[in-house]
C-alpha cells in the first residue's frame, strides 16, 4: 500500500511570514501537518512541505505518492534538474540548504511526485492550502533559520 502525501507552501508576502501544510494518508489512516515561520518564502515552504511529510515516514523504502500545486518541486525532481543542481554543487541555485535535505530523505523512499493545480477545488489540496495559510498566520512562528542565514 502507498502513503498518499499532499502538500502546500504559502507566504504571506515573498519574503514574508510562511507556513507549510501536509495531509498524510496510508489506507484508513490520516495524518495532519503544519508549521509556521516568521520570514520565508513561498518556495521554501512548499519544498518543506515535501521534506517534513517524507522525513515522517517511519520505514525506509515506503512507496510514497506527493501530490503537490508547486511547479518548482514537482518539475526541479520530475525533470531532473535537481540532480544536475547537486552534481554542480548547487552554484546559483536558491535554497540549496532544503535541496540537500529533501534528496537526502527522498532517497530513502520510493517516490513519484505529481501536480494537482492549486484552488481547483481538489479537497485534500485545499486543506494543505488551509493548513499552511493558517500556519503563516499564527502567533508562534519560528525561524527559517536557512533563509534568515542567506544559505
């Protein structure tokens, strides 16, 4: 059986305050993910969203389907160029902190990513969107510690 994994990245001005959203579900069960930041940017959070959800899986090798509205993760892994971004030590790239991280744990799984259009009224989408912006908006934000570092 695969976990089905939906996620989404919102900010509230680019740079500003952000927030990632993230519905997990493996058969019956269903697992809700949020987290908010003081200053970062939309891109950020949708590729945290996809690190946070596969670096909760608690078995390696799980088959793993992440639907995603962010054409920046779905087409950097889908058309390899974040491979080509690796092997140049990621020069000029942004975010080469969370590149890192994601294909250190996307490697540990098997995983097909594909793009849902974001507010098309997919329900599962929509709650991700609803989790992030809710997240981006709360009280308790932390530091994207990777952007406010310049790395």
């Amino acid at each position: 059986m695969q976990v089905i994994i939906y996620t989404d990245g919102a900010s509230r001005g680019n740079p500003g305050p952000g927030g990632y959203g993230i519905v997990m579900t493996y058969g019956k069960y269903r697992k809700e993910i949020a987290e908010g930041f003081r200053k970062t940017t939309n891109n950020r959070m949708e590729l945290l969203a996809a690190i946070v959800a596969l670096e909760a899986l608690k078995k390696d090798g799980t088959d793993v389907v992440i639907t995603t509205d962010s054409k920046y993760v779905c087409d950097a892994v889908m058309k390899r160029w974040v491979f080509g971004w690796e092997k140049k030590g990621y020069k000029d790239k942004k975010n080469p902190d969370l590149w890192r991280r994601f294909l250190r744990v996307y490697r540990k799984h098997r995983v097909q990513i594909r793009w849902v259009k974001g507010h098309a009224g997919h329900p599962l989408n929509e709650r991700c969107d609803q989790l992030a912006t809710a997240a981006a908006d709360g009280l308790d934000l932390k530091v994207d510690e990777g952007y406010e570092q310049g790395n």
